[in-house]
C-alpha cells in the first residue's frame, strides 16, 4: 500500500468511526459529558486506528466473542505492535462496511499472562504511567449499521491474558462504559468476552 492509499484507507477508517449526525440530533435530550468523559470520547479515534476492514476480511485462525446485554457480537481478533504501543482488536464488517470494532491498547512493554486493568483514556493517566512505569489497558468500541453508529468509551475493566505466543494471545475481558451517539452519553454498558488474536504473519 503506497503512501497515498494509506491515507485514504485511514480517513475511511476515521469516518467509519464518527457519529452519524442524523443521532447525534435525536441525543440531544441526554446528559451533556463531564470535562473527563469528553476528554476520553476525543481521545477515543487514537485507538479506532487500530480498526481495519480489510484485515477482518483476510485474517484466519482467530476468534472474537463479545457478550452484551443487546446481544452478541462475533468476529475476529488480531493482535500488532507498532512503535506506539500493542493493539489488540477484536472485529466483523460486512460487505458495505457495517460491523463493529472493539480496541485494546497497550503503551506498556511487551504482554505475558496475567490480569491487567482497564483504564478511562486521560491524557495526564498517559502521562502519569509514563513517569512510574505502571501501565493498563485503554479501549474503546465503534459499531455501525443502517440505524444506528454509537462509540463505546471504556471506563474501567480487566483484559486477563491466559496465553502470549509469537503468532497468537489467547483472553477474556469485563469493561463498563458508556455509549454515545453524538456528543451526548446515552446508556451506561457491560461488556465481557472472549479472543484468540492472531499476529502479524
């Protein structure tokens, strides 16, 4: 991919991402977002990049289970490193772009197994990680369909990795967070799940 298709391919990415203005109108009633929820919903297309359609649709040997009350979403997993960080991703999208897209990511150093904790995106927690060497997990989710295009801001959970190979990381997560559709939060969600992500080849 030349440098110009990877930014057309990245704005997609961006605008598959964003709220569609048609229900950012109907949530215009709901709760405006404190300074720190607005703050993790800005920050959240940091960690959408990590979305790709065209990866979804040529990843093989993994799997991607995640449960909520609404019902559940099935997919695949990937999993890559990049000089920022390790991005874990666990995706579906059909033929016209409609899916889901969730994200975890990590700033820290290289995963093992283990339990580790989900945090809300804030610029001073990247921050405060950096300066003491403590580190967790940030995610977020974007969905898209005909009727509906809400973004998922995580603001607490556990990612509990049993296994980390070269090639694979076998888990399971719990997040809480909230929904919006537009600016405006608009339902407060439970997720849990399950992955098998593959790496890059």
């Amino acid at each position: 991919m030349n440098e110009t298709s990877t930014i057309t391919f990245l704005g997609l990415v961006l605008i598959w991402l964003m709220p569609s203005a048609t229900h950012a109108q109907l949530a215009g009633d709901a709760p405006a977002l404190t300074p720190q929820e607005t703050e993790a919903y800005e920050m959240s297309p940091a960690l959408g990049v990590g979305c790709n359609p065209r990866r979804h649709n040529s990843i093989e040997g993994s799997e991607s289970l995640i449960e909520r009350e609404t019902g559940a979403l099935r997919g695949t997993a990937a999993f890559y490193h990049n000089f920022e960080g390790t991005f874990i991703v666990l995706e579906a999208y059909d033929e016209d772009f409609w899916g889901h897209c969730l994200v975890f990511t990590w700033f820290g150093g290289p995963l093992s197994p283990g339990t580790y904790q989900i945090s809300q995106l804030a610029m001073e927690r990247l921050e405060s990680q950096l300066d003491v060497q403590e580190h967790s997990f940030f995610s977020m989710a974007a969905l898209r369909n005909p009727d509906e295009s809400p973004i998922l801001v995580a603001e607490s959970g556990t990612l509990d990795l049993s296994a980390v190979e070269s090639g694979s990381m076998t888990g399971g997560f719990d997040l809480t967070g909230f929904l919006l559709d537009g600016p405006n939060r608009i339902d407060d969600v439970v997720w849990s799940g399950t992955f098998r992500a593959v790496g890059p080849p």
